[in-house]
C-alpha cells in the first residue's frame, strides 16, 4: 500500500494517496513512514487537517522501532528538532539528504509557503537519489 500511495502522490491523485496512506498506517500505527506520505497528501490537497497527521505521528512515535534516522525525521515533522539538527544528522549521506530536504520542503508547503517549499524540493531533486520516492514526490511537485 505504501507503494501504491507513493505513486498516486506523484500521479498527482492525492485523495487515492490519502487513502492507500491511511489503510497502510492502519497497519502499523508506530510506522511513521506512511505518515510522512499522508501528511504530504493532506498538504498538497490543502484540506488543513494536517494537525491531526502529526499529532498521529507524535502518538505512534513511542512504539516505533525502526531505524534511526525514521525515528530523526518524525522528530522533525513533530518540531521536536529543527531543520539543520535534521540536515546535520543526515551528513553527508545523499538517500538521507533527500528525505530530509523532502521533509523540509513538506513542511513548508504544509503552511503555504510554496516559494521556500519549492527551494527544498529542487534541493531534494539535486541529490539525484533517483530511486527515492521523496525523490520522485519532488520532481512531481517541481513540474506542476
């Protein structure tokens, strides 16, 4: 389902994403990763619900117990860290990089501040991390 959410985000099918997002956060409440994709669908629909996303995503943080980095990113997503506590943590690892400028440029686009979340997408973009879906989720949302 994540998959299947991922490339009806970039298909430009939010309400399918949210939906396949939702089913596979069902799944596994302590997975933030179907979140991230949740909220991005929230967000590029504009439906102002996105405070319910990461109030879920704080909730299931506690019981999520994959890797690290997962775990950084939700932090970010929550505001329990900053953007550079973010980038500094990805190094200079360029798969995390992209995630982190995805999240970034999520997180702005979620306030409707297009301009700044377009500059992190292109950001995200320029890591060339191809086979990313955040990756993929940025080139969709640079070429609209």
């Amino acid at each position: 389902l994540m998959g299947r959410s991922a490339l009806h985000a970039v298909k430009g099918n939010f309400v399918q994403s949210l939906q396949d997002s939702v089913k596979s956060a069902n799944g596994n409440p302590a997975d933030p990763y179907p979140m991230f994709l949740q909220l991005f669908a929230t967000c590029s629909q504009q439906r102002g619900r996105t405070k319910e996303v990461v109030d879920r995503i704080r909730t299931g943080l506690p019981g999520y117990n994959g890797d690290e980095w997962g775990y950084s990113v939700a932090e970010y997503v929550i505001g329990d860290i900053s953007r550079k506590t973010l980038i500094l943590r990805a190094g200079d690892n360029q798969g995390r990089l992209c995630e982190a400028f995805f999240a970034i440029g999520s997180f702005f686009k979620c306030r409707g501040r297009k301009y700044a979340a377009r500059r992190w997408y292109k950001k995200c973009v320029g890591t060339e991390r191809t086979e990313f879906v955040e990756y993929m989720l940025a080139e969709s949302v640079l070429k609209r």
